[in-house]
C-alpha cells in the first residue's frame, strides 16, 4: 500500500480560525483508491518550518500531499519553499500564463503583474493545471517519494485531486501490493460499551482487520477495516466479520457507510408511501428540521408544531387543560395526546411528540433535567416512552432528535 | 508566549471517515488567551506511534494537548501510550468509580466491568473531571513541559477545556513573556468585499497588528489580533483598531467575541420583555431551534407551526386558499399572512414566517431554487423581504434562519 501523509499550511488553520476540512476530504479519498493514510500535519507559513515537515513526512511516508500557501500574496509560502527543497528555480511556464490570459480576457482585464507570477513555476514539477482558479498544482518527484502541492481553496485542491492527483495515485497502488477496504455499520440504540460486550472480544472473531467504535449522539458508528494483498480476500474477510457482526448485533444495526438515521428513515417512509408530522416541545423544532434536510422531504413530512409553552400545547394542539394540571408537560399522558393530536390534524399515517426538561434549569425531584417523553402515534395506536439523557442541554436536544427517528425507524420496520 | 501543538488520535480522523473540528475548537480557544499554536498533528490509534509523536511534540513546544483513544473499547490506546511515555502505572481513582456509579444509577444500572476501567487512571496524571461523559482527562508535567488528554467526543472536550485546561493555561501563559490579545468583530448583512472596501485598507490604519476576515453564513466576522510585550499596550491598539473600523461599519456589528446571533436576539428579547413565534414551511423547524437553543428561551419563544405542504399553511395555520392559489406559496402576499396568522394564534408580540425554494428540485423561471421570502408581523404591521440565496439546499435553508434573526434583530433595535 502506498502510505500518504497529508500536509496542510496556513495559519488560519494553526490557529483555528478555520476548521480544516481538506484534510479529511484528501485522506477519505486515498482511502477509498486503497492508499494508506498515516499523518495529518498543519503548520503555519513560515519557509523554514515548512522545509523541516516536509522533510519529515517524506521520510515517513510515500507521497506527501500538500495543500495551501500558494496565492499570490507576500503571506503564500509553499512555492518558495519547495523550490529551496527540491534545489530548483522558477521558470515562466507558458501554458498556465496562457490560461490566465484566457481567464482574465473574459472579464476584460489582462493579466496584472501580480497575478503573473502564477504562472513562475518550478522548473522540476510536473504542472497540474487548475481549471477552478489561478494556482496550478506542482507534482514532484525525487528518490521514488511523490511531493504535491496543490491550492488550499476546496473547490480548486478537489478539482486537481479528482482530475489528476487520483487517477495517478490510483494507478501507483494498484501495482503496490496490498489493498485496505474498510465498511461502517450504523447502530442505534446501544451504548458503545453495550455494543463491545455484544459484539465480543474482537481477537475472538478477528486476526489482523481493525475494528474501531466511533460513538456520536446519532449512535454508534462500527468501523471493519482489513488489509490482503488482493482485493478479493480483503473484501471476503469483510463480509465474514459483517456477518459475525450481525450475528450478535443485527436488531441494533440500521445502516451502512455513508448512510445516515434521518437517510434510512426517509428512505423507509418513501418505500412505504407514509406521511409524518411531529410536535416538538423541547426541541423547538429540530425534528421537523431533521425531517426536512433532504431533498424530497415533501413527499413524507406534512409539517408539525413547535408548542413550547403550555398554553400553546393547549390552544394550538388541543392538549386537554386537565392533562397538563395532572400529569404535567413532561409525562406519558401529555406526549401521547400530542402525538395523537398532531396526527390527527396534520392528516398523516404517523405522529411524533416530544416533550422534556432539557435543562439546565426546571429539573424536579421526579423529573430531572434531562427527561424526556417521546410518543408515536399511528392510525390505530399510540405509544410513549421515557428517556433521561444528560445534564446538557444541547445533547439532551439531540438525543430526543435521534431517539424519536429510531422510534419512527423501528414503527417502520414492522 | 507559551507554544502549544494539538494532537489529535484516531483513525476515524486519518482515514478522513470524520473532520477534525476539535483541533480548530483548541487552536482558536489557546489562541484566545494568548496562547501560540504552531502544529495540529493527527495520527492513528497506534501505541508506538503516539509514543513517537508525543516526543516529538514535547520537544518543540510547552504543551501538547491531545483528544482521542480515551474510551472503554480495545481500539483506545491513548491511557496506554500515556503510561508507557511517563513510565506510569493505572490505578483505582475513587472520585472517577463514584461518579461513573452515580451516572449508572441515574439510569438504574450498575458500573459494568468495562466501564469501570474508565475509573483506572495513571498515578502520576491530575486528573480533569468530565461532567459530560465517563472519560475524564489527564494532565501530566515533566521537566516543566505539560501533556493533556482528553476525550475525542467534541462536547466532553469542550468541557474539560473550559472548566480545567484553559483556566490553567491562561495563569501560565500570565507568567510569560509577549501577549497577543484578540478581539473579534461579528457583522451581518454585509458581504466580505463590501465589508473590505468600507472598513479600507489594513495598513492605511494599522502596522503590525492583524485583521482576519472570516464569512459564514451567519456573517461575516472581523478578527483582531494585536502581539505586544505588555498586556495594556496590545489591549490600547486593539481598542484603537476597534474605533476605527467601528467608524466605519457599526451599523453592520451586532455583537462580539463569543456572541451570536441567536444570543444578541435572545438578550434582545429578554430585555424588551418581547415574546415570539414562527411560521417555517422550508426551513422545517431550523428557526424554532435556534430561537430554543440558549437556556431559558421560554420567556420568549411560545412556538410556532412547520407548515410545510400547501395544506398544511391553510388548514393549520389559515392562510387563504386564494392566496396560495394566486400566488403561491412562496410569495410575499402568503408570507405576510403567515407571519400574521402565526402572530395572533399564538398571541405573541413578533411573528416570524420562511417560506422559499430550498432545492435542488423545485425551482421555477421566476423563482429559482434559492428564493426565500421572509415576512415578519408586529401588533401594528407586517413587512417582508425576497432573498435570492444559492443552488444548495443546506445553505439555503441556514442562510433563511440567519437571515430571519438578523430582521428580528433590527426590528429589536428599533
């Protein structure tokens, strides 16, 4: 396998005032063509701090894939320090002087003076050109290790990735021996401990593949990676782990890969041509806001209300005065006359509530801050169930969210 | 100035399977305090490579402060690694067990075998608290350099950094000589270009400080940093630039620092003693969640309705079926009822309406994907504004949530 490290420069990334997304986007493709990728590393613009780390990763890695510093501003870097790297000088490369007189002729402008030192590029790369900006990408090679730097605007490091840097790593690893394929399954309702005890040990079932447990509020995501000379022992030692995997865990598995709960839901409420409304209380609108993230989402979701207060439990839902002065906004009887009602007059096959103290204040003795009761209603039934998640209010409001999509996941199972 | 590098673990990030936020969430927090960051490294779950890199870190900064590998499953080796690297053994820590069995009893269980090693902790670590999980971070000293760990999982993190790590690291860095003080400026309704153009050029204004501009889709925020030997000299020409650009563009500043939008209405509201209510129909709840979000927003928030279909807006919320038949549902005319109806159902001071063509499917020649309207009612009146936004629906639809706060915002200032 080829190994990859993958270098990003700039100090808006050092000191955090941009998350680095190019970083995952770089690794989660080379993954995808087979190549292993072992460091990320951020440093700031400064020449000699550059050379060092280059230095570094090169010797620890087979390709070093660069983004960022390469404007045409006095704070861009990169290209100065490759060159005093690689021992090489910039020569005017009339291809990409050409482009840019393209580009800027269409706006009516020439190439200014700054603008023209894009196209001085160092005379040992391969030049990559950047059909979504003005920095072209620069390949070098040296003692059988791969440097590349490419622009650190997204649209224009992905746009030179896909058109060439991939296809030619691609072609570099098939001749490597080795390949990693890697398949996520998606659980929901179960803790990550939970899921390890379930599961079992994995040097019970498992050699040399990884398996790693990557918990979110949406679930626990479970990662099988195998490594084989061949692609297709690799994959078939995958599918032996999937299968001892579901075994033990299929009930808690609703997905894979790139899927997500709300993609599986909507999906599943399409496929059975069902309409959903919600009524939200303590998430404020986040469940109809999850409902509606994908495209196509009329086709299921009819609408819902936001009923926070009492009285607009009351007035706008038809909660019974009497239920709320009983049993309270937090209690079975109010959630499951929400979901009822709801359903009834928003006209659809299903009916989600959800009412709960998501702190940090208004916890009770009986009702601590993070109780939370969520109802389902059909055109037959309804049900409710009681949940106390957390003191924090932002995951006591995410939780509800996904636990009320698995509620409405496993109604559509049925 | 102390130097920090932030050290991220887990193959999940390497492989590019998730982003790294945590790194920028720490650079941008140490940075804050005067902190310098110069290198985010991430690595997998590897014991002999995070030794390797905990070395090399230690090496060329004062504190490393690493996140990840801290759970209670096999594939978490950061406890291990750390043991190893300070020669440390794992003992019983009984402020850990009791509230691990305090988190258990809540929910009527017991401390499991597997999670009670998350109790099991270096003897020579002091150990951070987390209130939001059951992994608690470590804070190790050795030859007056400093080793964090704490967990992968943002919010647990964040607590840990907030309630341990940067109150101690803004005491040490007190200690050291330099300061770089920060101030950030949050504008909305104003583009990064115009915002450039109308504030003019940096060094027109100021020599060796720096101003970041940084858009989002909640507005484009202004960030100033100023590096001086003594505290009051940097805080005197932070205030100076302020002045300036304020000058400038204070009709554009609603806030700053940690402030948002959500928070600038919610004070808003709170201090008028003004109540609210939405009507959303693309944004599918968005805006009740984000006017739910901060603690205490039932003093404000009554509800709202997520009416969706065209029945739903007249059959739950009453627009007139004249109105959607004549002209549509996005329209000015039925988002002015919108925002009205929703007003008086729910009895509130503001009502606030979105409806738009969040795509990618839906557009027309004379609404393409894109157009929201946005309606906003009083006791007295209703007005409202057509915005063209992008082809994304995700954009779309927080651009029409940030949009709506900002006309709450300005009607607020009123």
């Amino acid at each position: 396998m080829l190994t990859i490290s993958v270098l990003t420069i700039g100090d808006e990334i050092c000191i955090g005032q941009i998350i680095n997304t190019n970083a995952a986007w770089i690794a989660n493709e080379c993954t995808k063509i087979g190549c292993n990728v072992t460091i990320h590393s951020t440093i700031g613009d400064d020449i000699s701090i550059i050379l060092r780390e280059v230095e570094r990763l090169i010797t620890t890695s087979d390709v070093v894939l660069i983004t960022g510093g390469l404007g045409p501003t006095h704070d861009d870097l990169t290209k100065d320090a490759l060159c005093e790297y690689f021992n090489d000088t910039l020569v005017h490369h009339q291809p990409t002087f050409d482009y840019l007189s393209s580009i800027y002729a269409r706006r009516g402008q020439t190439v200014s003076e700054r603008n023209a030192t894009q196209a001085l590029l160092p005379s040992k790369a391969t030049i990559l050109n950047n059909l979504r900006g003005t920095a072209p990408g620069m390949w070098f090679e040296q003692n059988g290790k791969i440097v590349v730097s490419m622009p650190g605007v997204p649209r224009e490091m992905k746009g030179i990735m896909e058109n060439h840097v991939l296809p030619a790593l691609s072609e570099l690893t098939a001749k490597t021996k080795g390949v990693q394929v890697f398949k996520t399954l998606l659980t929901t309702g179960i803790t990550e401990a939970n899921l390890a005890d379930l599961i079992g040990e994995p040097n019970t079932f498992m050699n040399d593949a990884t398996l790693a447990f990557l918990p979110s509020y949406q679930g626990v995501r479970l990662r099988i990676g195998v490594l084989r000379a061949e692609k297709q022992d690799a994959l078939a030692e995958l599918t032996r782990i999937e299968s001892h995997i579901r075994s033990r865990a299929n009930n808690f598995i609703f997905g894979e890969n790139e899927q997500t709960l709300t993609s599986v839901v909507a999906g599943l409420l399409l496929e059975k041509k069902c309409t959903v409304s919600v009524a939200e209380s303590c998430t404020g609108g986040m469940l109809g806001a999850a409902l509606t993230e994908l495209a196509g989402s009329s086709a299921y979701f009819e609408g819902g209300v936001q009923v926070y207060s009492y009285s607009a439990k009351e007035k706008i839902l038809g909660v019974r005065h009497s239920t709320l002065l009983e049993f309270g906004a937090v209690s079975q009887e109010t959630v499951e006359e929400m979901a009822n009602k709801v359903r009834e007059k928003f006209g659809t096959d299903y009916g989600i509530s959800i009412s709960g103290i998501a702190g940090p204040e208004g916890g009770l003795p009986d009702k601590p801050v993070g109780t939370v009761w969520i109802g389902l209603a059909d055109r037959y039934s309804v049900h409710s169930q009681k949940f106390v998640f957390s003191n924090d209010r932002t995951i006591n409001r995410e939780r509800s969210v996904s636990t009320a999509l698995e509620m409405l996941y496993r109604a559509l199972l049925l």
